[in-house]
C-alpha cells in the first residue's frame, strides 16, 4: 500500500472516531462526520432539492421550503444539494438560502451534467450564480458524464480557490462499479451515490474503496425513491427503535444510512416542514451497531 493511501486510511479511521464520540453526545446534539480530505465536519443529514425546489417565484409557492430551510439550519442542518437538472432548485435555492439565517455557514453543492469543456464552464458557472455563491462548497460531475474534461477543469477552479471540494455522482445501484473504477483512477473529494436500507448495492466494493482512499461519501435516495414508505406505511415502529432514539420509520432509515463508517452525509430531500423535523432527528441521540443496523434492515424487508 502506497504511503498516500496508507495516510488517507489513517485519516479516514480519525473521522469515524469523531462521529463515533459525537454519536455518544446528548439527544439533542447531531452526529457530525469528517471529510477525509480535509477534517472539515460536516452534520450527517443534509437535505436534497430535485422536485421538491422546483417551484416558481411567488412568496405563496416558496413560503413552505423557507420554512423548511429554516427548521433545516435551526436543527443543525449545513449540506444543500442541488442540481441545474432540477429546474427551478438551484435558484431557488440560493434565493432562500441567502433569506435564513443560520447559526452555522451552508454547505453548497451542485452538479455538471453536459458534455465538453466550454459547456461545462458555462452551465457551472450559471449555477453558481443562480446559487448566489462566489466560491462553490463542492462541484460534483453527475453520472460520470464526460467526466476527464469536467474533472480536469474542476482540478484547475479548486487551485484558484473557485470551488472548495471536487466530486462525482451516481444515482442508479448500477452506476456504483462505475464509480469505483472512476475514483481507483483520479482524485475527487466526494463521491454521491444512491444508498439506502433497500438499495445496498455500494457495499460491496464503493463505500469500502472510498473509506481506505479517504474519500467523503453522499448518500442520495435514502428513502429509495420514496418505495420504502409505502412498504411501511401503517406500521408501527418498532419498539426496540427506541433503543437508538428513533420515532419513525425515516430516523430509523436515515440512522441505518449515516452509521455505516463509509457514509458523511444522506441528503433527504423533503418540502414539508413536518418531514424535515423528522429527518433531521436521523442525525441525533444514539447510533445502531453493526448488528442493529441489519436489524433495521431486516425489520423492513419483512414487511
């Protein structure tokens, strides 16, 4: 094992120590985890924008998603993901973004998603602006689409201090030997995949690569689409879930996803106010073990 690779396990083991003592914290404090490339922490639920960002301008239409933004910083919530494929999200976005206050700096990221170096400029470029940011927190390549040109040009904006992290994404369980293969072979930061109780796919050899390579990891899906809801819809939680501060299917789901070593941030994305509330308490009170992790998973395939 090269000295580099060695060092960034090493790294990659300090982080899971500081979420494993920020797990043992009081109830009401969220779990942090470090980005391997950095240290930097990060909160371990962040939120999602497709669909759900995509609206129109008129206070009546935003005024729900202020709501959630603020309940989303307030409950110690700084990663916003977003994308110029969903619509309106990005401005929108960085529209409310720029209204609530917060106690602590958002975490911006967004994604490229065009083939060729120029387009690729332009439609990251817009994307700032419509995310109203000067310096981008992370930019991430979506899909692996013409991945070299936009890496290689994200290589040069991170040197001139344009964009703080560099990443790529997937959001189909296939899509997670591709993205192994990509970050065996160049440098990123992040890597955003889909990951949930039911979509288990990047265990078996991505989330295992990015903890020895010290790569930060995304989890996008975390309620597979939303499936995993009607499976359990009118079922009772249960009540061992206490066990591990749990009060709903989601915290359960979205505990199940952050206490996986490999994992710094799941990105539910939600435009009700309700729902991020209970979303964000994923990130708080008590962790599941190895064993109590198979036990949630097992508990929802059953039903």
């Amino acid at each position: 094992m090269s000295s580099r690779r060695e060092a960034l396990r090493l790294m990659g083991l300090a982080a899971a120590a500081i979420a494993t003592r920020a797990s043992a914290a009081p109830e009401d404090s969220m779990l942090f985890r470090a980005i391997p490339s950095t240290r930097e922490l990060l909160p371990v639920i962040g939120i999602g924008t497709w669909q759900t960002f995509d609206v129109g301008s008129s206070a009546q239409e935003r005024a729900p998603l202020e709501e959630v933004l603020k309940a989303f910083a307030e409950l110690g919530g700084t990663l916003i993901d977003s994308s110029p494929m969903y619509g309106r999200s990005e401005e929108v976005a960085g529209d409310l973004v720029a209204k609530t206050q917060s106690p602590r700096n958002p975490f911006i990221a967004t994604k490229v998603w065009t083939s060729g170096k120029d387009a690729g400029i332009r439609q990251m470029r817009e994307s700032m602006k419509k995310l109203r940011v000067k310096t981008l927190d992370l930019m991430q390549v979506h899909n692996l689409l013409d991945v070299d040109t936009h890496l290689d040009t994200l290589a040069a904006w991170k040197r001139e201090g344009t964009v703080r992290y560099v990443g790529v994404t997937h959001y189909t369980a296939s899509g997670a030997d591709d993205v192994a293969d990509l970050v065996s072979r160049r440098k990123v930061d992040f890597v955003q995949i889909n990951y949930s109780v039911a979509e288990r796919d990047a265990e078996r050899r991505l989330l295992p690569l990015c903890r020895d390579e010290g790569i930060a990891v995304i989890a996008n899906r975390p309620f597979a689409g939303g499936g995993i809801f009607r499976r359990v819809a009118g079922k009772p939680v249960p009540d061992w879930a206490a066990e591990i501060d749990c009060a709903s299917w989601a915290q359960l789901m979205l505990k199940f996803i952050v206490s996986h070593p490999a994992i710094t941030c799941a990105i539910p994305a939600s435009a009700k106010v309700e729902h991020t509330r209970d979303n964000m308490k994923g990130g708080y009170g008590r962790m599941p073990d190895e064993k109590t992790r198979e036990r949630i998973a097992g508990a929802i395939a059953r039903l």
